[in-house]
C-alpha cells in the first residue's frame, strides 16, 4: 500500500519529494515521465528489461538529475518494496509489475494522467482529445492545423510528437493542445477533464492487451468523462454516441454528431460536397454555415473526410473560425504510412498504408481502389479478417502475406476467396520486404494498385510501422523494373 495519503487528489503543487515514484520503461514517454517527476522532486527508480544503447544514454542523464535506472533483462520482475506510485508508458494490465502494483494497492498512472496533474494549477492548458480505432493521428494532425491556421498556440502531442510531459516542463505557454490518446493510456488514466473529445470509430483491435472487446470500449469511453464542452461522436458507429450517453460529464457540455451525410441540429456534415456546420452556429435549426469544400480534404477518401468532420467539431468546439477550418485542412501535413504512393511505374501504383495496423484500417485502403495486390500480415492481435476478406474479394489481383501470423489472414483468404492467388513469404529478416515486393510484382498488371495495408501491428517483425512502411518504400526502390506489371508470378529483386 502507498505511504502518501495525498496521492488520490495529487497535482502539481503536491509534496512529491515524499513520494517513490517507479517508471515502467524508459521510452520517449517513461524519459519525460522520469525527468518530469525529479524536477517535480520525486525520488523516481525506473525500470527496463533493454539494455540498449539508446536506453543506456537515457539512463545515464536521469542518474545525473538524481534518479535510479535498473536496465537489463530481469529489470522489470520485481517492484520497490517502498514504491507509492508506478508510472506506465502503455504496458498491458497483465506485465507482471503492475499486477504486483494492483496486489499491493500501489496506484498505476499512464504519463498522460501524470501530465494532466502535474500541469495543475500552475500551468493549465485545455486538451482537445482524439481516440478511436482508426484515424487519431490523421485527425489530430487536422486539428493541430486548424488551431494553427486560427493563430493559437498548439501542439500535437499525446500518442503522437511530444510527450505530454514536455508540454508541462515547456516554459512557452500554449493557449491549446491536440491530443492524440491511445486506448493503453486511456485505460491508466481517471481525472481527465478535457475541454473537448472525440471517439473516431471503434472497431476490434488490440484485445490480447485488453483482454476483451468490452474493456478496449470501456477503455476508449474515458475520454468523455469529466468533458467540460464537447462530447464529439460518429453518426455511423453507434457506440461512439452510446458512450457519450453514459457518460458523466461537466453539466452544459454538448454531444456534438459528425456524418459524412447532411447534417442533423447539433452536427457537423456534407451538403454538396461542402463541409458544414449544424452545431456551433446560432441559426443551428434552419440553417448551417460552411467550412470547407471536400476539396480541402487530400487524399478525399471518405475515411479521411470523417476525420476531418470530427477535427472540424473539435475545433468549432474551441471557438475557431470557419476559415480557419477550411485553411487548416489546405495546409495540413498529414504524416507518412497512410494511403502515400511510394511509386507509379509499368501502370502500377505502389501504395504505402503501413498504419493499417488492424482490419478496420485495412478496409478503408481497401475501398480506396478497384484492383489491388494486398500485403498483408504481422501480429493479428486477436483480430479476425473474415469479414474484409469477404467485403474486398472481388477487388484483390493477388495477397501476399508476410509476418507471424499471416496465416490468420491466410485461412480467411481459403475460406473466402478461395481463386484469389496468395504468396507466401515466411523470411523474417531484412530481406523479407524484397521477396513480398517482387512476389507483388509478379502477381500486378497495369491499372493495378500494390497495396501495403497490413491489417495487422508490425513488430513481430519491425521496430514499428513506420519502419515496415520505410522497408517497403525501399524494397519497390530496388526492384528490377523488369518485373513491374510481368502477371507471372517471376518477380525479382535488383541484383
């Protein structure tokens, strides 16, 4: 049990050089978490089982400001015996840490709840939240713009750019934050009271480190408790609303509908290719005002138009002008591995959608086109494909599968798509992508569009997706161009 009774109700002006604070991991995350709590005045002791380079030059800076690093395997497998709080930067309830933790009644924060409460009172800044499935990062780097475009000072942060943390330790104000949050960080955080918060969609994903479909959900609905202003949802996923009705949140906060159809009173949606506002205006009942052309929007897939809508209410939410909206989505600079062309050569289009990191993902770049060699594969994460096999059959040339569990996508292909042609890579090395290139190669004819939308995480064989969209640039790079669009099943790589 913690030895400090102050910790439920704690902040930032909070007697934390009475406390033991352990951080699990010492990522980008855990360092800020880490580096936070010792100017704070923490006794802070962080643990990882990796003893890399990068880890080891973290930890010696940490020891310098005065906190205690075990690094190495075995680092991890047993809890301070003074330890008043455990800080996680996304590890799963199960790690056998933090059930020590739970058992003893230590408290478990992610670095997202420790920010929020040491940036009280001195330093409160109002979050603009963005959780879903699919889509946070394509909205929040949406959001970030529009805020920008409305001259405000902002920053991405969360479970993209910066670590919250940074923010707090930041001696430049901000007047608002775009905050990217991840289900892992929901999931460790209970004090959150955002100015405004959107659930993009929900679908399956994640469930070997929530261990149900219903505490993934229950973990995404955190973002709307406590929301001061704006509880925005999906028209087209119930759930989304569902999870605003039960929420508890600040009384006079709205819930605020975003659809890629005409809008209903309250909502943000289309009308003859414009973006519109039902919700933010005061004439709401008879009429709308607009935002944006779907123009604005690139790529102007409808996946990407729901995300722009759900930045669109967020930041209408906040008071941003609709020039702003619409300038926001013209500048905006929408981060790689989604839906980006790496190469058009033969006719055919090679497509890097490496975020695609679960079926939901994998069907919206899936829809985006008509002919498609699909690479597929990694670490299905309890997923199942069944359902996007059967929904994209007719559009798929040929499937190349790669990574651990290929097979998941594998026997939905047999049972589903049984003519659809499918290569199978079992190397996990680096030459792994060449071989998936060249058997795509050898399967595409022009008109086709090579498509690298996984369905599945990538670390079964990267250090991230972005390393495995990165490897699959490179690999379409080197390919003789003597196997573009050969139909042969003889792609090759350069020699």
């Amino acid at each position: 049990m913690t030895r400090v009774d102050w910790l439920p109700t704690a902040d930032g002006t909070s007697p934390w050089p009475q406390a033991h604070v352990v951080v699990a991991g010492i990522g980008v995350s855990g360092f800020a978490a880490a580096d936070g709590l010792l100017e704070f005045g923490a006794r802070v002791t962080v643990l990882d089982d990796d003893d890399n380079d990068a880890n080891s030059d973290k930890a010696k800076l940490l020891q310098v400001l005065g906190g205690t690093v075990r690094l190495g395997p075995g680092s991890t497998r047993e809890l301070p015996a003074d330890a008043d709080l455990v800080i996680t930067t996304g590890w799963s309830p199960a790690t056998p840490l933090l059930v020590t933790a739970a058992a003893r009644g230590v408290p478990i924060w992610s670095e997202v709840e420790l920010a929020w409460r040491l940036s009280r009172p001195r330093k409160v800044i109002p979050w603009l939240g963005v959780t879903g499935t699919n889509g946070k990062t394509t909205t929040t780097q949406m959001l970030e713009s529009m805020l920008r475009a409305a001259g405000l000072r902002t920053a991405a942060v969360g479970n993209i750019g910066r670590p919250i943390m940074e923010i707090v330790l930041d001696p430049e104000p901000y007047d608002v934050l775009a905050v990217e949050l991840s289900s892992h960080q929901l999931h460790w955080s209970n004090s959150l009271s955002l100015h405004s918060a959107a659930v993009l969609n929900l679908h399956a994903d994640h469930l070997e480190w929530h261990g149900s479909a219903q505490a993934y959900r229950d973990a995404k609905a955190k973002i709307y408790q406590r929301v001061q202003a704006s509880c925005v949802y999906n028209v087209a996923d119930s759930q989304t609303e569902q999870m605003v009705e039960e929420a508890e949140v600040v009384e006079g906060a709205r819930a605020i509908g975003f659809t890629l159809g005409i809008p209903g009173l309250s909502m943000v949606g289309v009308v003859d290719d414009l973006i519109v506002d039902r919700a933010f205006v005061e004439q709401r009942r008879d009429s709308a005002l607009e935002l944006a052309k779907i123009s604005d929007v690139t790529p102007a897939a409808p996946h990407n138009v729901e995300d722009a809508l759900a930045a669109a209410a967020l930041a209408r939410s906040f008071g941003v002008p609709a020039i702003a909206v619409r300038d926001g989505l013209r500048t905006v600079q929408v981060g790689s591995h989604k839906i980006q062309t790496v190469a058009s050569r033969s006719g055919i289009r090679w497509v890097d959608d490496s975020k695609a990191t679960n079926p939901h993902a994998a069907d919206a770049a899936l829809r985006a086109f008509d002919s498609v060699v699909w690479i597929a594969g990694g670490q299905a994460k309890g997923t199942t494909f069944d359902h996007l096999v059967r929904t994209h059959a007719a559009r798929l040339r040929g499937v190349v599968l790669l990574g651990v569990d290929r097979e998941v996508v594998g026997q939905a292909l047999a049972q589903h798509a049984p003519q659809v042609p499918v290569i199978r890579i079992d190397a996990t090395d680096t030459s792994a992508m060449a071989r998936v290139v060249a058997a795509a190669a050898s399967l595409a004819v022009p008109g086709d569009v090579v498509l690298l939308a996984p369905g599945c995480a990538s670390k079964d064989m990267y250090t991230d997706y972005a390393a495995r969209g990165n490897a699959f640039a490179r690999a379409v790079n080197d390919l003789d161009p003597r196997s573009y669009g050969t139909g042969d099943g003889l792609g090759r790589a350069k020699e």
